[in-house]
C-alpha cells in the first residue's frame, strides 16, 4: 500500500512537472512567435490575418496556389502580403504591376530567395488510328533535344534508361506541390529529424541519383579534346582547378545544372504541347484553319522549319493562345528583394520573397478580349496578321526571365506544325470530353487524355 501511494505521489509530481513545462514551452513559442513578427512597416501591402506560427499559409491550396492567389486578388487588390510561418512574401497580380516590378524596376527585385529544402540533394509503337496517350511519346521527343544537348546523345523511345529518366523527374515534380515542403522551407530544422528529407522526397533524390550515374558514365568516355555537348565543356572548365571551382565550375554544380537544364528544357514546352494537342481534339474548326494554313505554306512534303513561321501567322497566334490558356506557369518562380523599394505607393522592405501570379497577366481582363475561352484571335490584328501583346509574358519578364525561351519557341512550332501536317487528331468515340482544368506541381498539366491520331 504505501509503494501505490509513492508511486501515485511521483506521478503526480511527474505530471504537475510536465504541466509546468508545458505551460512553460508554450509561453516561450507565443513570445518567440510575436518576436518574430514584431516588425510592422508603414503603407504595407494589405493581406489575410496572419495567424501564430503557421501564419497566412492555411488560405494558400499549395496544389493550386494561383487558384488561392486569384480570390486573395479580389479581395486585397493587385498587391498583397502573405506571411509563411515567419517568412514575408508579396504577391504581385495584373500585367501593370507584374511589369512595373520586373521590367521598370528589374534591380530592386533582383534576388532569388533561399530555400533549404534544396540542401539535402546537394543542390512504344501505336496503332494507325487507335486511342492512345501521347504524354510519353511527346515527352519523349522534347527530352531528346535537350539530352542531345547536355549529354550528346538522344534515347530510343523504348530505352529503359530513358523512361526511368523520365519516371523520376515526374515523381520530383510532384513532390515539390503542397503544404509540407513549403512548411520545410520555412521550419528548416525539421529537415536535421533523420529520415525525413529521404521519405518526403524520395523522388527528388532518386532523380539526382540517376543524374550522377549519366554523368558518370560521361567522365569515363570524356576526351578533353573532342567536346561533344554542354557536360564535356564545364568537365574541360573543372580541369582548371581551384580557380574554376570558385568561379562555380565544381561537380557539386554540375549536376545540379544539368539537372536545371533537363528540367527547364523538357518540362514546359512537353507539357505546352500536350495543352496544343487537348484544345485541337476541343477545337476541330481551329485544327482545321492550322492545317489548312500548312498546307498552303509548307505543303504535305516539305518538313517545316523556322522560316516558316513569318509567313503562319494563324499558327502562330494559336501557338501563342495555347501558351496564354493553358498557362503552363501560373506561378513564377519566386524573387526577393535587393533593397527597400516601392511599388504601386506601397513599402516592400528589402529580403522580402515576391511572388508573381503570372496567371493574373495571362487572363487580365483590362487586357485580353476573352480571358477565359480559348481564342487565338488575341494574337491576330484586323487584317489578320500575327501581333503579340505586351501583358503575353509565360516566360516571365525582366533580368529573371527564362532563359530557354528561344528554343522553347522553336520546338513548340516544329512539333506542332509537323505532327498536324502529317496527322488530324480526334477525339476517340468512347471517350468522354477530355477536362480543360489543369492539375498543378509546379507546372499546370493537363489530366491524362486519349487521342486518336488519323494520317492525313
């Protein structure tokens, strides 16, 4: 009896402890939480209450930010503040302000933000005419320009190599949507809990993995004299020491590079043309003005080329459309702050992360005659001649812009034009009408689709 009442007295004991700590922890994180946020700046830009720890990032679906950013626009305007555990980000929407703050006031929003959740990566034959996705057969052929490039060597469609590339690049996109990595990147310190940057991106580190047994393999064939692509060059740089290593020649850098070219040179234009190819099977008549204008122009023989394109204005300007509706990058890629600056009469302190709604430029109704339909009269003047309006900007703007725009432009316009001067794609008769929304990692992607691709 009197070891139960000592057992009960030091639990009781225990308990009150744990209580105090308790209390104790959660006065020290409120108190931490309101240091954190202390700062306030006059003529701020106006936002969502931010609420302790987590801040604005439960009014953000992280799987459809732009979607989330779009009903925080309405409300707060073209300028408004979000707030990410302790982070400060500013969304910038509407052609004007997006422009205003990388064209005409590039310097001051020149800075890239940090992201720690970097750091633990170091960093088949169809029928004639029946259903199929063409998903794989087109990222294949977009991969293979941009490997010719970076590896000097493009893959047969059946490579096994070649598709468990592809496999794992599409698991690492999928990894960086949603709220948990964004919480990473805030909370860094959860990325030191062992196993946990290995279990919440597995493919992330996988897809690095496969990139370093490519470019081994390249090391082992690699002849100083003979440079055959883009990672023999920066192995002839690395070969000059410590002088190249510090100006960023490393193979630390290498493989992150390559990794940035696979994925900058293959993701967005694969994915711009899968969008083509939907409002094609959606839009027959429009299918049929691209081909007729093809055949006028090129002929059914004759493959095109670039200088073709000054002379398809109607292709063009569908081209251009597919890129404006289907808006491939709803969200670009985050900036920061250089210095305190100004923007619309508001007062954006310096480091602070901007984040520009591309998709608000895109469908900005001050600027585009029918936002919300699919309409490639946007890039036609009345005489129907091929114009391009400032607010088109898919590729961003400013000193930040995406660098592959020129080859992007080339390979959209040889694809498409080739594939619709040999083929008119269908819809299959079975099938449902296939979903115009996208679904988003990182890039909005149409959901999977059947064709049917009827030689011409």
């Amino acid at each position: 009896m009197a070891l139960l009442l000592w057992l009960g007295s030091q639990l009781s004991s225990c308990w009150s402890n744990i209580s105090v700590l308790g209390v104790f922890l959660t006065v020290f994180t409120l108190l931490l939480d309101f240091m954190k946020r202390r700062k306030k700046w006059s003529h701020y830009p106006p936002g969502p209450v931010s609420l302790p720890f987590i801040g604005t990032m439960l009014y953000v679906d992280f799987r459809n930010p732009h979607l989330s950013f779009n009903q925080l626009h309405k409300k707060f305007g073209n300028i408004f503040n979000l707030q990410n555990c302790w982070s400060n980000l500013v969304v910038l929407n509407g052609y004007k302000t997006v422009k205003e703050a990388l064209v005409h006031r590039s310097e001051d929003f020149a800075d890239r933000p940090y992201f720690p959740v970097y750091e633990h990566l170091g960093y088949g034959n169809k029928s004639e005419g029946c259903p199929f996705d063409l998903s794989f057969l087109v990222n294949n052929a977009v991969c293979n320009v941009i490997c010719t490039t970076i590896y000097g060597e493009r893959f047969d469609y059946g490579d096994a190599t070649f598709k468990k590339l592809l496999h794992l690049f599409e698991n690492s996109l999928n990894e960086e949507a949603g709220f948990l990595p964004q919480l990473l990147n805030e909370v860094p310190i959860l990325l030191h809990i062992p196993g946990v940057p290995q279990k919440v991106f597995r493919g992330q580190k996988a897809f690095m993995d496969f990139i370093d047994v490519l470019i081994d393999k390249h090391m082992e064939t690699w002849n100083p004299a003979h440079i055959r692509d883009f990672t023999d060059a920066f192995l002839k740089e690395m070969e000059k020491g410590k002088v190249a290593e510090e100006n960023g020649f490393s193979y630390y850098n290498l493989r992150l590079v390559t990794a940035d070219l696979f994925a900058a040179g293959s993701e967005t234009t694969s994915t711009t043309l899968r969008w083509a190819f939907l409002y094609m099977l959606l839009h027959p008549e429009i299918q049929s003005k691209v081909q007729a204008e093809i055949d006028k122009v090129i002929g059914r023989e004759r493959s095109p080329t670039m200088k073709d394109q000054a002379s398809m204005p109607y292709t063009n300007a569908v081209i251009h459309e597919v890129q404006r509706y289907g808006d491939v990058v709803p969200v670009g890629l985050p900036h920061m702050t250089y210095r305190d600056t100004k923007l619309q009469g508001f007062f954006i302190p310096k480091g602070t992360t901007i984040i520009t709604n591309l998709s608000s430029v895109l469908k900005d109704e001050a600027v585009w005659e029918k936002p919300n339909k699919f309409y490639p009269e946007h890039f036609l003047d009345a005489n129907g001649q091929f114009v391009k309006p400032e607010a088109f900007l898919p590729f961003s703007a400013g000193r930040r812009a995406c660098l592959g725009e020129q080859l992007a432009k080339m390979e959209l316009f040889i694809f498409f034009t080739t594939l619709l001067q040999k083929f008119t794609f269908v819809l299959p008769e079975d099938q449902p009408r296939p979903r115009e929304d996208g679904r988003f990692a990182l890039t909005s992607s149409p959901h999977p689709y059947l064709v049917r691709a009827v030689p011409r």
